[in-house]
C-alpha cells in the first residue's frame, strides 16, 4: 500500500492488510430485509420455533411483512404458520415449547401463496422477531417425518415519506444512507479544494513526506469505505438485500484505515521517545526504526486487527454491521485496547513535553497529542455517551460520531504537517527535538 521503506519494512504491513481482507470476505455476511430461505420442521423443533429474522418498526402505523411460499400446499399439510414477537425476552427460553408458541403477538398461518400482515400503531420504535413453527414442533418424538422444507420470500417494510410501506430500512438503520451520501459530497468537495496543495507538498517530499502518505491513503481508505457503503445501502432501498460484497468491502478498507493510523501514531511516538538523547545534537532525527518500537506498533496494529475480525466474525449475521456497535466480548476488548493505546500515548506524549524548553515545539507536541486522542478515545467516549439515548439511536450516534470525529483528528493532523507557521518553524529551530526534520537543503528551499 505504500512504497516508503521506512513505513512498512519487509512488507509486514502488505501482508497484513492482504490476511485481513481474505479473512474479512470469507466470514462475513450481510443479510437483508428481503429474506430469503427455507422453513424446517427439524430446527424448528430443536428451537422451539426456528428463528427467522428480527425488525425493528418505526413508531406510528403502516408497517408490513409480506410472507410468498414456494408450495403453498405443503404448508397447509404441515399446519405451518408464522409466530411475531414484540420485544421477545429471555424469560421465553425459560417456559415450554406450548407456552413459548402461545405468547405470540400474531400467529400466520401459511396456507396461502401470499401472506400480508400489518403493524399495528405502536408509540416508539420497536423490535419485532419472527420465528416459524408447524404441528411438529412441540412434538415429544425425536422422529419428525420427512417432510421436505418449505421455501419462503419474506419481506420486511416500514412506511415511507410518503405513509406507505415500501421502505426496507428498520429504524436502527434509518437516516444511514442519507448520511454516507452528505459524507461522501463533502470528501468530494474537499478533495476539490485541497487536492492542488496537498499534491503540491507530496511532490516536494520533506521529513513528514511518509506521515502525510499515510495520512492521504487512510482518509481516502475512509472514503473508499463510505463509497462502498453508499453503494450498498442504495441497493439494499430499493430491494432489502443491498450489495453483501459490497459492505464487507466498506469494512475492510475502514479497518485497514485504522490499522494503518494506529502503526503511525505508535511509531511515531515510539521513535520520539527512544531516540531522544541517543544521537548526536547536529544529526537530524527521521523516523527512527528500532526493535523496541516496531515490536509495539506491530503488536498494536496485529492485536486490533485480531479483535475487528473475532468482533466481526461474532456478529456477522447482523445487518449492515459495523464493527462501531460493541455487544460483544470482543467489541470490549477493543474499547479496552483503544483506552490502553491512549494511556500509552498519553505517558510518552507527558515525557516528550515535560522534558522540552521551547514553547513552540512543546505547542507541536500538544497538537499531535489532541489528533492521536480525539483518534483513539472517540470511539470509547461514544459509546459511554449512547447510553442516554434509545436503542434504535445508538449504533448510529456511534457510528456517525466515530467516523466524524476521527476525519476531524486527520484534519488537525493535516494541520499540523503542513503549517508553515508552525511546521517549518519547528523543524527549522532543532533537528533533534521533532523526528522528522528536513535538511538544510530542503529547508531554504521550502523558504522560497
């Protein structure tokens, strides 16, 4: 992904983003409201009722589910029917199959070709759970007859602008596909502005040309993702099954976007830290590489990317996820890992500062230090802050909030890079104190 020696030695990070994205494509999946399988008397008999799919409805009326059976006439030889769930709890696992069919809010029974069911009016969003059941499924015997499965086309809607049910979105996915469309028109709009300049400061090179690269090739990872995922939820409007592909890709370029911040920031850090006081005071610093440093930003960006997969992997029948929803295990290790990471940072950003005379330079430390923490603690912050707000709020506060404020934290890392004001100024009162710094060469020619 990037050519920089000093970046990437040996390929270790090529290597790892290939891992990831073999991984991530092969276990994850991404189901639709348009769902699409077959009814079996066996699981339904070991699940006292086989679970189907799950929808959140929006408040008010005019919610539907449209049920379309491949053999109608089998259904009606199986006593086959329907069972809807308004906030199924797990009190429900605790009673007997009987008693668990019986507390269903709706019963369909699937008799016919089509089925409709209607919504009722309901106050606030509200889950609803779908399971399937026949004559076999509260029934003692270990043997269930041979029956062959019973094909189905269910069909999930909430109302539209308009009051009519044609839109595939539950209300936990709501106001998505309107935000990735604005995210995407302002990266183009940014892209217009700034494209000459940062083109310009690339191709003159200079001690943070490296930082800058990885800089310009996460925020456009973030951008390939929200393409992907604008692709997807476009597609999934209009037929409730969207692009799978296509959202898997949205979450592999993001989470190479971040595996590739994080090795920045811990080697960045790592290599101010240790290098400090070890070389001579007319040697200018680069971005030192040592043994110490790359073994813990190698093992920042391998534990990560280990706990993105198993959090993604142990959600991945969930719709349109993102790996910024954590109701899993392995989503609180990675809030844990991200608040560990910002201590780390915080400890050696404390060491670099106390330590340093100028206040420019120290002025230097602390804008990088406010990019590296809005960075790392958004997300943990976030999700601290979801709580006051109803579920069907949540997944979305987190994931707008943590893709907004870490494109601000590139923003002030942008800042920080390209300022002349405060840059080159810095770079040009020590080659000791800042690890990038430019030669003398460069400098006067970046004066001119």
């Amino acid at each position: 992904m990037f050519d920089d020696p000093v970046f990437f030695s040996n390929g270790k990070m090529s290597r790892l983003s290939a891992t990831l994205a073999v991984a991530l494509l092969l276990s994850l999946e991404a189901s639709g409201k348009t769902v699409k399988g077959l009814f079996g008397s066996e699981a339904a008999r070991q699940e006292n009722g086989q679970f189907i799919t799950k929808f959140m409805y929006q408040a008010g009326d005019g919610g539907l589910l449209v049920c379309r059976l491949d053999n109608p006439s089998l259904g009606t030889e199986k006593e086959a029917r329907l069972l809807m769930y308004q906030d199924m709890d797990s009190d429900l696992d605790n009673l007997s199959c009987s008693q668990r069919l019986s507390r269903a809010q709706f019963t369909i029974s699937l008799s016919q070709e089509e089925h409709n069911q209607t919504i009722p009016r309901q106050s606030s969003p509200t889950a609803w759970q779908v399971l399937y059941a026949d004559r076999y499924t509260c029934k003692e015997s270990s043997v269930t007859p041979s029956y062959a499965d019973l094909g189905f086309n269910l069909l999930l809607f909430n109302p539209d602008s308009a009051g009519n049910p044609l839109d595939h979105f539950s209300a936990e996915e709501a106001g998505l596909h309107s935000f990735y469309f604005l995210l995407l028109l302002a990266y183009f709009i940014a892209c217009c502005i700034y494209f000459q300049p940062l083109y310009q400061a690339l191709k003159k090179g200079g001690p943070m040309h490296t930082v800058l690269k990885v800089l310009t090739t996460a925020l456009a990872l973030q951008g390939c993702s929200a393409l992907c995922n604008y692709i997807h939820l476009a597609r999934y409007s209009r037929d409730g099954t969207g692009i799978p592909l296509m959202g898997s890709l949205a979450e592999f370029w993001d989470m190479v976007s971040q595996v590739s911040m994080l090795y920045m920031l811990l080697s960045l850090c790592m290599g101010w830290t240790l290098s400090r006081g070890r070389k001579p005071q007319s040697r200018p610093l680069q971005w030192e590489r040592s043994p110490a440093s790359t073994a813990v930003a190698v093992g920042g960006v391998v534990t990560q990317g280990v706990l993105l997969l198993w959090e993604q992997y142990s959600e991945s029948e969930s719709e349109h996820h993102s790996y910024h929803a954590q109701r899993s295990l392995a989503g609180l290790l990675l809030l844990a890992l991200r608040v560990a990471l910002s201590l780390l940072l915080a400890s050696i950003l404390y060491q670099i500062v106390s330590t340093e005379r100028s206040t420019l330079k120290r002025d230097f430390y602390l804008c990088f230090a406010k990019g590296c923490f809005l960075w790392f603690l958004c997300h943990p912050i976030l999700v601290l802050m979801s709580v006051v707000f109803n579920d069907h709020q949540r997944e979305k506060v987190i994931t707008i909030g943590v893709i907004l404020c870490q494109s601000i934290s590139m923003v002030i890392l942008y800042q920080l890079f390209l300022s002349r004001s405060l840059y080159w100024e810095v770079s040009s009162l020590s080659s000791v104190s800042l690890p990038l710094t430019m030669s003398r060469t460069n400098h006067h020619r970046g004066r001119l």
